[in-house]
C-alpha cells in the first residue's frame, strides 16, 4: 500500500529527479535557440507541489496528499508542458480522493484518470508527445493491476510502460524521427516517474544534485504545431453557473456540442460548467449553454481573422509579486507579459496595470498571471500573454477568477501585444475593442534575431553555435554571423518590397549606435516606411522586431 506518507515523498524524489535532468530534457529542442525549456517548465512545476508537500505531516492520507500536489501544480504549471502535467496529476489526485492508502487497483485507476483529464482538457491532442506516454503508463498499470497485488508492483509496470512508450515516439511524430530523439515532454514524465519508483520501491529519496549533462544530441520540440485548415470558424469560450434544479448533465452538452463543431472541453465542478468550442454557429452553442444556466462570461471569436504563426519570445526569470486582491475601481485593465526594463516601460506607458516578468526561457506560471490579474482594479481584464507557450497558463489562470471578467487575447510576440494595446479605445464597448486588438496584432509579423544554443541543422541549414539566426514568425530562415545581417535579410524576405511599419526592439546585448545603423540600413531599402529603434533591453534575443 502506498500511504501518504510515501506518496509524499514520491512526489519530493520526483521534483528533485526532473531538477536534476531537466537540462537534458530541455537539450531536446530541434531549434538551437536557447530556449529549450520543457524540462525547465516541468521542473518548475513539480518544485511547486515538492513544497506543498514539504508542509505535509507522516499521518496525512493519500487522497489530502496528492490533491494538494495537484492544487499546487495547478498554480505552479509553467508552459503548457507543465499545465499539462499539471493536468495528469489533477487526474491522478481524482482518482485517490478519499483513500487513506492506495493499493494496486487503485493506483491503475489514478493512474488512468490521469491520462483522461490530460487527452480531454487539451485541445487537438497529438499522438508522440507525453498524452502517448501517460496513456501507456495507464494501460500497463491496469493491466498489471490487482488489489492483491502491491501498488509498488503496479507502479512499476507503469514506468516501463511509459519508458517503452517514450522509445516509440519518433515513430510517430517525423520531426522527433529525423532529429532521432525522443518526445521532451514524454522523456521528463519518465524521470519524474523513475523519481516516485524510488521511494515506492526501495525508500529512497532522491537527492537533489547537480545538473546531469545531457546526453549530445540534436533534438525536437514536445509540443508539435500542425499547419491545418480551419473546419469551423468560431471558438466559443464561456462559463456556466448552474442552474439549481439542473437536470441534463455536462455530457450531455459534450456530446451535443460534438455534433455541430471540435476541439470540444466541457470541465465542471459543483457550482460551474466551463466550455470550450469550435464551431461554425455560435448561437447555437450560446443556445445549448443556456439550457443549463446562466452564462457569466462568453467571450466568441473568428479564428480566421487571427494570426497564427508561432514564435519565440525572450525571456528572464519572473519576479514574484506581493499578493493583492484589488476591487474593480475602472471598467478595463491589462496584464501583459515581457522582458527587458525598456519593454517594461513601454507597457507600462501604452497602460497596462500589470506586467508579468518572463517569456520563452522563463515562462511566467498560472499563479503568477493569476496573481496579475487579482492586481488589476477592474471589471474586464484582457491578458496578452506574448508568446505561444504561455497562452494554456493564462488560459488556467483565467479559469481561478471568480469576481472579473478575463479575456485572453492569445498575442505570440511581444510586437504583437504592443500592437493590441496600441489599438485599444477606452470608449468602445468590449466586443469593439476585442476585435480591434485581434484584428491589429493579427497584422503584426515578427522578426526575431538570437543566438545558436549549439551546433544544428534545422530548416535546411547548417548552423553553427554561436551563429546569429533570424526567425520569421517563430521559422529560422536566416543564419550569419552578425546580428544586423540577419535581422535584414529576414526582414527583406518577410517584407518584399515594401513596408508601413518597422520597429526595431533591440536587446541587451545590442548597443543603441549598432541599432541605429539597422534603422538606417532599412531606411535605404523602404524609403516610405516609418522605422524607429526602440531600446526593449530583452536577454536572449539581439532583436525583436515588428513588421507591418
């Protein structure tokens, strides 16, 4: 049987052990850019629960202990790696809850929750990633399962389940075959899981050491993004609170809603029914909702209209704030995500309430843009999260407010957030504004200058570390050996022959006469465009540059 106790000191050894690898895990980027940072974002986010868990005394049933491991991760989870895993472990906790001790039965059946509450809540889940390890973990566990039989025997059937999983996940995702490595997100399951077996097998507690070097390779991305047409046009995104004498049931909803769209979540809990929906009639939809209750947020939006490339964002650790909870006192507030001082400052002067330090390198957690929008004294708060891979934290945290209306607008870039806010009227009403900052950011492409993590071949290139790479909407297609080379070059490419707009954010490592003289440079080729230096001070990235 695994008591609390032990479960605790499962979860202790697992934060430590995906500590001590996460440098490996993060090694598995197809992209050199130096922001491989799944192992990162999950270690982050078992840190959060190791120290709910350091709080917890030898008596403590198993259900208490695991459910407030996942409360913990919930707010903790950084990326979507980490609100995934997150996610597995909300599941796991489910499946313990009111058990003072979990045999093997039991422990398959966590388990299986676990993969459930992960595959449902994520939108277009995709085969190769950690959804395929945490299923197969599942599978093996219940097939290896008895209440006879000792959980610690069950558990460890699940390792080897998700480590002979992990080994098939080139197979199944190209871009992990041709890089010939393994899934990050599925690899860093596995070395939280080998971290729970210790102690569930042998008692042991595996120490927090230094950095394990990861092993020289080329790698690929967890989280794989898919190029696909758009069947329905709409995603509906609202909140129900239910109706005292309800009837139907949240299945009911999913299976109607699944006839008429995808990318279908229905989550609820006692008191609310949270749906997620895309779909080509949004009436329809708002209709199906309200059978059910009273609809506090509804937020409906064109798909089509948004820009969808992806790209990478600089970073620097987030900063902790002190916690307030501030009364609406204006109707709109914002919270946006950046680094550097001068990026800072410019949010702070297009008017943003509250600005949450971090980016691609250091994703902000759900509790930290949480912890924003509790900050901000108003009525509707619109969130830019400025890069892709912190959209599904900022959509978590969204979910926790209970007394604001959060809307997400789900900018990638930091041009991109700039340009959402710039097109903000105090004047107009929630629907107006909504759509012009989509419709603004949706114009921005992004250009971004960084630096080579290690030696590549990526997009056709051959790339060597230290080298300057330019990206294009988040695609490498420029490599040199000076940043303002790369910088024009990749902007020559994505503007042709003309351009309205070009703002040059230029990072720490940049001086203001280098930019400058990429101002000028572009000023010769696009006589009629406005060009401007602006200091963002961001790590990482030598440029961030908006074009329009």
């Amino acid at each position: 049987m695994i008591t609390g106790a032990v479960l605790r000191d499962g979860l202790i050894s697992a934060a430590n052990n995906i500590a001590n690898y996460k440098n490996a895990v993060n090694a598995l980027n197809v992209f050199p850019v130096p922001d491989g940072d799944t192992g990162s974002n999950m270690s982050m986010t078992m840190a959060a629960a190791k120290t709910a868990m350091e709080a917890i005394t030898d008596d403590a049933d198993a259900g208490y202990v695991a459910d407030r491991a996942a409360s913990a991760m919930l707010r903790g989870a950084r990326g979507n790696s980490g609100v995934i895993l997150s996610l597995i472990f909300r599941g796991f906790a489910d499946g313990l809850k009111g058990c003072e001790a979990a045999n093997g039965a039991i422990l398959a059946t966590a388990l299986e929750l676990g993969s459930t509450k992960a595959y449902k809540t994520v939108s277009n889940p995709t085969e190769g990633t950690i959804l395929t390890v945490i299923q197969a973990a599942a599978d093996a566990a219940k097939k290896n399962s008895r209440e006879d039989l000792d959980a610690a025997d069950t558990f460890e059937a699940a390792y080897q389940g998700a480590c002979e999983a992990l080994l098939k996940t080139p197979e199944m995702l190209n871009v992990l075959k041709k890089a010939k490595v393994v899934d990050a997100g599925g690899q860093g399951l596995c070395y939280i899981f080998l971290g729970m077996l210790s102690v569930f097998i042998d008692g042991k507690i595996i120490e927090a050491n230094e950095e394990t070097e990861p092993e020289a390779q080329i790698a690929a991305p967890a989280e794989v993004m898919r190029e696909e047409d758009i069947r329905f046009a709409y995603c509906n995104e609202f909140i129900i609170k239910k109706k005292d004498d309800l009837q139907h049931t949240a299945d009911e909803m999913k299976t109607y809603l699944q006839t008429i769209g995808d990318c279908v979540v229905v989550v609820e809990d006692d008191e609310i029914i949270k749906v997620h929906v895309h779909s080509n009639d949004p009436a329809a939809v708002l209709a199906e909702g309200l059978q059910y209750g009273e609809l506090l947020t509804v937020k409906v939006e064109n798909m089509k209209q948004q820009h969808r490339n992806a790209h990478w964002g600089a970073a620097e650790q987030a900063k902790p704030a002190e916690k307030v909870h501030a009364v609406p006192e204006k109707r709109y507030g914002f919270v946006s995500v950046a680094a550097g001082e001068g990026f800072h400052a410019l949010f702070e002067q297009l008017g943003a309430d509250a600005i949450v330090s971090g980016g691609q390198t250091m994703n902000p957690s759900t509790e930290d843009i949480l912890d924003a929008i509790n900050r901000v004294p108003a009525e509707l708060v619109y969130v830019l999260p400025n890069n892709k891979n912190i959209i599904l934290a900022a959509r978590q945290a969204a979910g926790l407010v209970a007394d604001k209306k959060v809307v997400i607008l789900e900018t990638r870039s930091v041009p991109q957030g700039i340009a959402a806010l710039l097109s903000f009227d105090e004047d107009e009403n929630e629907e107006t504004n909504t759509a012009a900052m989509q419709d603004a950011f949706g114009r921005v492409q992004t250009v971004s200058v960084t630096y080579a993590a290690r030696d590549s071949f990526a997009a056709g290139l051959n790339i060597k570390k230290g080298q300057c790479m330019g990206l294009e909407n988040g695609k490498i297609t420029v490599v040199s050996d000076d940043p303002n080379d790369a910088a024009f070059r990749a902007i020559k490419h994505i503007a042709k022959r003309s351009a309205n707009v070009i703002t040059i954010y230029y990072g720490e490592s940049i001086t203001e006469e280098k930019a400058n003289a990429l101002a000028d440079s572009l000023t010769a080729r696009y006589s009629g465009a406005e060009i401007m230096a602006v200091a963002g001070g961001q790590p990482v990235y030598h440029y961030l540059i908006s074009v329009e």
